[in-house]
C-alpha cells in the first residue's frame, strides 16, 4: 500500500516546517547521509531509503572472515537520522516522483 494524501499533500508545499523549504532525498547511503547533514540547515529534509540500514559495503569481506566486524560496517539508519541529525527518515520505496507537482508516493516497508 503506497503512502496516500496525507503525504502528498505534507510536501506539496514550497514552504514546511520552521519556515524552510523541504527536500526529498531518495537514497540514504553514503550520499543521501552527507547530503542529509549537509542540507539540514536550509531545508526540512527527508529521506527515503527502501533499505532500513547503512552498510560499508567494500569492508562486508572482512565480515566473512571475521563475523564481529559486521557491527563496525552496519547501522540502522532511523536513529541516526533522525535523532543524531535532525532529519525524517522513511523505510520504502518511491514510487511516483512528480516535480511539477511536487509530490512523491512512497511504499512503506514495514
């Protein structure tokens, strides 16, 4: 069941929360991380990532040798996103991206 109205219409707006204009950032690895961070202060920032955890992919072959390692190249991404940073985080997958009407329908993962 993807997210209905009430999504769409939360950020149809130019304008959301404390005044500043809101960002959807689709993906929340390494890149929607930092942009996350980096957009925060001048945007109501949310992400969508359709995985519920951040993984150090390159570091995963050691985790094969050494099973311990895997808590130091893995974190869920809801705590840090939202609690360390600031910003809203979502587990689905986009499934609709409009820019001219700017709205996004998201299927929740839960």
């Amino acid at each position: 069941q993807v997210l209905s109205a009430p999504w769409r219409v939360a950020t149809r707006g130019k304008v959301g929360a404390m005044g500043k204009p809101r960002c959807l950032l689709i993906g929340g690895q390494f890149t929607g991380t930092f942009c996350a961070r980096d957009l925060k202060k001048r945007f109501y920032v949310t992400v969508v990532d359709a995985k519920e955890y951040f993984e150090y992919t390159p570091g995963v072959l050691r985790a094969y040798v050494k099973p311990c390692h895997l808590d130091a190249l893995t974190f869920t991404l809801q705590p840090v996103l939202e609690r360390s940073m600031g910003v809203k985080f979502i587990w689905g997958e986009v499934k609709t991206l409009n820019g001219e009407q700017k709205y996004a329908e998201i299927k929740p993962i839960f």
